[in-house]
C-alpha cells in the first residue's frame, strides 16, 4: 500500500483489445477461508497499531468469518475489546495461497468496505518472498486494487515496481514514476467515484472492482452496484474485458514493462490502524481530530465500521497464464512479511532495516534501524 494520498483526474484514450478468460477460482460461500493464510503478527509492514491475528483468534473472536445468512464473508477490526494504553488492537490481514500470474484477471465483490478515523483498508496483490528471493520488494511488484484511509471521500489505486514503469498518457498533476525502489509512492490514482469508499459504497449497495494483469497492462476497473455490467453477474464462467468499457484506471505496458516487473500476485486483504498513512497527521488531519491512536485506537466504539464484507473474490485466467496452486499445507508468506526485518511490502516504501527493536511506546510504534 502507498503511504500518499493524492487528489488527481484522469483521462486516458486507449485503444480496446478483446481479452477472453475463463474462470480458475472461486472464493466464496462457507469455504471463502479455507484458502488463504493469516499473517499471525504485529504490523511490522506499515507500522499500524494493529495485531494482525491468526486463523484460531479470528475464528474465535468473529474477525474472519462467514455469515450464515448471506454466504458472505466479514472480515473486520476488533470492536468490542478497550485496549489497554501502549498496546495494539486485534485486526486482519490474510493473503490467497494461490498466486495469479499475467493473463489474469481478479473479481472482487463487495458490499461493505472498512473505513473510519484511524482505519486503513486495502484490497491488494503481491509477488511472494519465495518467489522474490534473494530479491526484496518492490521487486515482483504490487498492485493495489483498493485501499482507503480514515474518512477520505474516496478510495484510491496503486503500483508499486522497480524501475521501468510510470502512467502514461495522464493530466496527474504529481508523481506518475511507479518506481518504489528508493522509498518513492508509487504511482497513487485518486478514484473518482465517491461512492468508491465509506458509508456512500454501502449505502449504493457495494461494488465491483476488476484488475486485469496482462501483457498489454494493468487495467482496474470500478463499478457502483447499480452500474455493474451483465458480463460480470456471479454464475459467468468466462468474460471478455473488453465489454466491460473503459477502465477507471490503465497502466499501459507501454511505459510500464509488465511482463519483466511483475512476477504471479497473491491476493491481499488488510486493515491496520493510524501507521505511515493513516496515522500520519498531514493526511489524518484532513478528515479527523484529535489524535490517532489515543482518541481511536483504544476504543471499540470507533470500529463498527472497520470491515469488508465480501460477497466473492472470483479469478479468471487466459490458457497460458501461469496460476501457482498452493500444496495442501501450503508455507506462502506475501513480500515483507518477515516479522524480523522490515522489506516493505504494502507501502513501507522500499525500506530494507535491521529491526532492533519493536515496541509500542505512547502508542506509537518505534522502530530502531541500521
């Protein structure tokens, strides 16, 4: 995830190319969490003042479950525990064992997304650390589908490369370099939706977001519930991207080299808390008072919408697509996942430290680096 917001518009001609793809994988229903692994630790990624729990504490402590009445899946921050001053509040972060390689395309549907002062949510995809070795990210790349902080008025899009990828053929107005090697953003894209994040994309009846990683680019779309094409109802088994009208973003292979950045993705869903982003008070301030952690973090109260509720997560591949199918115990840890160093996955921006040291003081989290 980026740790910058920026406001932008954008305009982007492109020609259409008919891209078919079959369906590979399906998460949904009462086996939706059966295939993915919950990172069990601190944040030690963007420095959130969340716990990110395992399986056994989300199942008993209803963080990760499956509704019974609508076959959708909660995901959600703890709101009924009063943290205790210098400690963290329990959340999730999980990711798909499953990885999806170019030629894929990923579905999400969503009827509730988290949000709320403090909250930082993300909908996301990243190359793992077996894959990346001994490389570190941003190597392997990072595309953020979704992701959002505190009561901004919309959700916002990411990459994350090495060097060799940028946004063509845009008015953005700030840093268009994807390249997050040396602590740089990436390139940040403001949806224009409103109805993208907050109360304004439950109350429109939730949405469906679309990443198509091809050959010929990245291309994520976002449909409201009321604008969402017949092609992408749950019951297709295959879809042609090019039905679906213009993407809401493009990143056009062009000037952003996908087949040499970008290595297969394991799907991502997380919420920290304050952090490099949410936390940080230029970006805090903007929608919120008071100050992060102490008026937030300690109280459940300020949680009750701090969850993603998700219909399905439905993967379509092209035949030559590389899908890696996890073993039946499967050992994936998504980049920066390491509760020892900190290798920045999910925004930490690039930086590769020593971690002397991990402690929550005053409600900040203080790390010491080499």
């Amino acid at each position: 995830m980026s740790s910058s917001f920026f406001v932008c518009a954008l305009l982007y001609v492109l020609p259409v190319v008919i891209a078919q793809y079959n369906l590979v994988k399906e998460y949904a229903g009462q086996g939706f969490l059966d295939d993915w692994t919950f990172y069990g630790g601190i944040d030690n990624l963007t420095w959130g003042n969340a716990t990110f729990v395992d399986a056994t504490t989300a199942a008993t402590k209803k963080l990760a479950y499956v509704d019974a009445t609508t076959n959708h899946t909660i995901l959600r921050v703890d709101n009924s525990t009063k943290v205790a001053p210098g400690t963290t509040r329990n959340s999730i972060r999980i990711n798909s064992n499953d990885l999806y390689g170019v030629g894929s395309v990923w579905v999400a549907d969503f009827l509730h997304v988290p949000f709320g002062c403090s909250v930082w949510g993300a909908f996301w995809s990243t190359a793992t650390t077996a894959e990346l070795a001994p490389a570190v990210w941003p190597a392997g790349g990072e595309i953020d589908t979704f992701e959002a902080f505190n009561l901004e008025k919309s959700s916002q899009f990411t990459l994350h490369t090495e060097p060799g990828c940028s946004i063509a053929n845009s008015l953005l107005a700030n840093n268009t370099n994807c390249d997050s090697s040396t602590g740089g953003p990436g390139c940040t894209v403001t949806n224009a939706d409103p109805r993208s994040y907050g109360s304004a994309f439950s109350q429109a009846g939730g949405g469906i977001f679309v990443t198509e990683f091809a050959s010929n680019g990245i291309n994520i779309w976002f449909f409201s519930r009321s604008d969402v094409p017949s092609g992408l109802s749950g019951s297709t088994n295959s879809f042609d991207t090019s039905t679906l009208g213009k993407p809401t973003i493009v990143y056009p292979a062009t000037s952003c080299a996908v087949d040499s950045l970008f290595k297969p993705q394991s799907l991502v869903f997380d919420i920290t808390l304050c952090g490099r982003t949410s936390g940080n008070p230029a970006i805090f301030n903007r929608t919120c008072s008071g100050t992060c952690y102490s008026d937030y973090v300690l109280d459940p109260s300020k949680y009750s919408d701090a969850y993603f509720e998700v219909a399905s997560v439905r993967v379509f591949s092209q035949p030559n697509a590389t899908v890696v199918t996890a073993s039946s115990s499967p050992s994936i840890s998504v980049a920066g996942s390491s509760p020892t160093s900190v290798q920045a996955g999910s925004g930490a921006y690039g930086l590769t430290a020593s971690l002397l040291s991990w402690s929550i003081a005053g409600g900040l989290a203080v790390i010491a680096v080499l």
